[in-house]
C-alpha cells in the first residue's frame, strides 16, 4: 500500500483531532445543532480561549467550518473530511478481510 504523503498528513490531522474527547464532543454537538463557538464554550469547564483553540485544531484538520452569522461564527461539521477517514478505514477493512479469506483458503486447503 502506498501512501500518499499530502493525503497522509491529511488523514494524519483528522485523526489527531479526534484522538480528543472533548473535539469528538464538539463534532457531535455540532453535527445535531445550530452552535457558534461561544454557546460551546459554556458547555465546557474551560475557558472560551481552551474552546476556541479545539475548534481551531478541528477547523485545521477540515472536520469543521466556521460561517459567521451575525456577531457570532456557528460551527458546522464537514462531511467531506469524515468521508475521507471513512474511506481509509473502508481500505483497512477491505485488507484484513482479504487477509482473513485468504487463511480461510489455507486452512480449506488442510
């Protein structure tokens, strides 16, 4: 398997983003609701800044966007970068049951 290195820094970023807890939370609340970066931060025994800087990883990694309406910037999940890590996990999963078929074959074979 050969890997891509802009892919793989790519899919290196999503996830270390959601190797978080509380980025896997903000995910969530934002993928079930209309939320801005402020209304998280109360959610949260952090201070906006701490808030800020998870949605900053995730904003990076492409699993978020930010669209400002009005004084306020509402996050929103992109569907696009999980599509992404979905497919890797897909390829991983195709390989091991290639793998598990092929030692079912062997053991047939015995």
């Amino acid at each position: 398997m050969v890997v891509d290195s802009v892919r793989g820094a790519e899919i290196d970023r999503i996830f270390q983003a959601l190797a978080d807890a509380t980025r896997r939370d903000i995910v969530t609340r934002a993928a079930n609701g209309e939320h801005s970066v402020s209304s998280l931060a109360r959610r949260y025994d952090m201070s906006l800044a701490a808030v800020q800087k998870h949605v900053a990883v995730l904003e990076r990694a492409d699993l978020i966007v930010k669209k400002r309406k009005g004084r306020e910037q509402i996050v929103q999940p992109n569907p696009h970068a999980f599509r992404r890590a979905r497919d890797l996990l897909d390829s991983y999963e195709a390989l091991w049951r290639h793998r598990v078929e092929a030692i079912d074959d062997i053991l047939a074979q015995e």
